[in-house]
C-alpha cells in the first residue's frame, strides 16, 4: 500500500507542474487568437528564449514525478525509485522555489515504510 500512496504523491508532483504549464499557456490569451494558437505561441515563445532553463526544467520534472509515480504505483524497482526522487528533490534545491521542491519531495514522506516493504 506504500508504494501506491508514493506513486500517488509523485503524480501529485507532476500535476502541479502541469498546473504551472496551464496558468504559462492559459492565461492573459490576446483576443485575436484561439485558445491552442494562441498556447502553442507561448510555448514555442518561452521555449526559444535564451534564459528558458526553469520551463526545460520544469518539462524534466514533470517527467521524473511520472516516471517514478509509475515505477512505485506498478512496485517495481521500489527502492531505486526512492533515491531517484531523493537526487530529484536534492537537485529540485538549486533550481526551483521551497514549495515545490517540498512537493518534489513528498514520496520520501514514505522511503521508510518503502523500504522495509521491498
């Protein structure tokens, strides 16, 4: 049941970055244009800008907390998994705000019980 709440902690991860992405593409649209042009054109914007690092980062994570979210709903490579997210929380440290390297790190909340489990 361990390895289901940190699958479930590390999804939660990914869905706040996904949040952040859909307040970036959502939000403050000009009238001219539709909703997924108009969405489209800021992601190729923000992503084309020399100092575009947090979004690539952002993109990055959002792909670890769902990689790992998997590997420990599914309890394969349980452990493993566990440290990915420690060195994901520890490298979240220099790159993002406190809030979401604490949301990074919610599944270690359980590395404990994950490991005496495995």
């Amino acid at each position: 049941m361990e390895f289901k709440i940190s699958g479930i902690l590390s999804y939660f991860g990914a869905a706040v970055f996904i949040a952040i992405w859909l307040i970036l593409m959502l939000v403050a649209q000009p009238d001219c244009l539709e909703i997924f042009e108009a969405a489209k054109q800021t992601v190729v914007y923000v992503l084309t800008q020399p100092d575009s690092e947090f979004f690539y980062m952002s993109l990055i994570s959002m792909l670890v907390c769902i990689v790992c979210g998997t590997l420990l709903f599914i309890n394969k490579y349980a452990v493993q998994v566990m440290y990915v997210v420690l060195a994901h929380a520890l490298a979240a440290i220099y790159i993002y705000d406190w809030t979401l390297v604490l949301v990074v790190a919610l599944p270690l909340t359980l590395f404990s019980k994950v490991k005496a489990s495995a």
